[in-house]
C-alpha cells in the first residue's frame, strides 16, 4: 500500500486543488502521503483499487453505499491535516453535495506517472472497472481538478456537470459515466 501511496502522493505535487489544500510542497507530500495510505487502505477493504503491473499508474475506486464500511471522518482527516482541516473540509463538503445517495462507484483517484503517459494505461485501468460497473448497471462519478483531466475523462464517456468553485481556490469538475447494464442474453430453446 506504501508504494501506491506514494505514486499518488506524486499526483500531488503539480495538482492545483492539492496546492490549494496546502501551499508548502514538503508539507503537502507528508500530508497527502499520509491520506492517500488510508484512502488506499478503505478502497481496498471496501472499494477496489487497480494498478499497472510496472507500477506506473493506479486507480482508486470506491463503492456507494459501501456496505458496512465505516465512512472517513474529521477525526481521521484531522489526524494527518491539522491545520488545513477547513480547506478540506470544505472540499469534502462541495464534493458530497455534488455526490448522489443512488448506488455508483466514485473514481477517487486515476495517476499515470509522468513517463508512462500516452501508452493507454490510463484508458485500460478505466476500461478494467467500468466492465465491473456496467455489469452492476451502476454510474460512475469523480471530480477532475484540471482541465486535461475533465477532457480525457469525456473522452472515456464521462459527462461533465457545472464546474464547482472552492472559496478562494480553482475550479473542480464534476463528472459522470451513465450506468450502462448489460443487457441479459437469452437462449433459444
């Protein structure tokens, strides 16, 4: 999990809301290393988490409602926040109130490192999940923090919503990917 963690914690380090969430780059790796380890630890005990067999990209995946997962609280943000606790807050906030109570999977992180772009990894972790969504007739949610991130995920069939603006901070996209069942085949007999 420690290597997952930090091949996010990487995304961190140029990510716009991250540097809004914590401005100082040494304080925000420690931070978001922190986070992420936990994250990465509920996706795997509740969620799913897929990563590139080179270790060059991951995403974390969670489930709604996730059945018997205890959710994240303050107090397990507060523990590795500390001071920035209100900017996370609030995002967490302007995120669940972009979130539907129905059942979905939640994307709540895809990384590709830097060198490993443009191969189609990326494509090929969303394409891996979204056969298990679609089996389940669930719809996909995320948020983008970047322009380039909202792009590439509208072109893997997510619908961007109404941006969503942080007090003092850049924009956010939220998107989704339509529940698409799989049809039931019948045999003629």
């Amino acid at each position: 999990m420690a290597t997952i963690a930090a091949l996010l914690a990487d995304a961190v380090a140029t990510d716009p809301v991250a540097q809004w969430l914590v401005a100082d780059p040494v304080e925000r790796q420690h931070i978001f290393h922190g986070l992420l380890a936990m994250e990465v630890d509920h996706a795997v005990e509740w969620g799913h988490v897929d990563i590139a067999l080179d270790m060059t990209a991951v995403a974390v995946w969670h489930h709604h409602p996730a059945s018997q997962a205890a959710p994240l609280s303050d107090y397990h943000l507060s523990t590795f926040t500390g001071r920035h606790l209100p900017r996370f807050q609030q995002l967490y906030a302007l995120a669940r109130r972009y979130r539907s109570g129905a059942p979905h999977h939640w994307l709540a992180w895809l990384h590709v490192a830097p060198d490993a772009r443009q191969h189609g990894i990326g494509q090929a972790l969303l394409a891996h999940h979204h056969e298990r969504a679609d089996q389940l007739g669930y719809p996909v949610d995320t948020v983008a923090t970047t322009i380039t991130v909202r792009d590439f995920l509208t072109r893997h069939g997510y619908h961007a919503g109404i941006p969503m603006r942080l007090i003092d901070g850049p924009p956010l996209w939220p998107l989704r990917r339509a529940g698409r069942p799989v049809p039931l085949t019948t045999s003629a007999g």
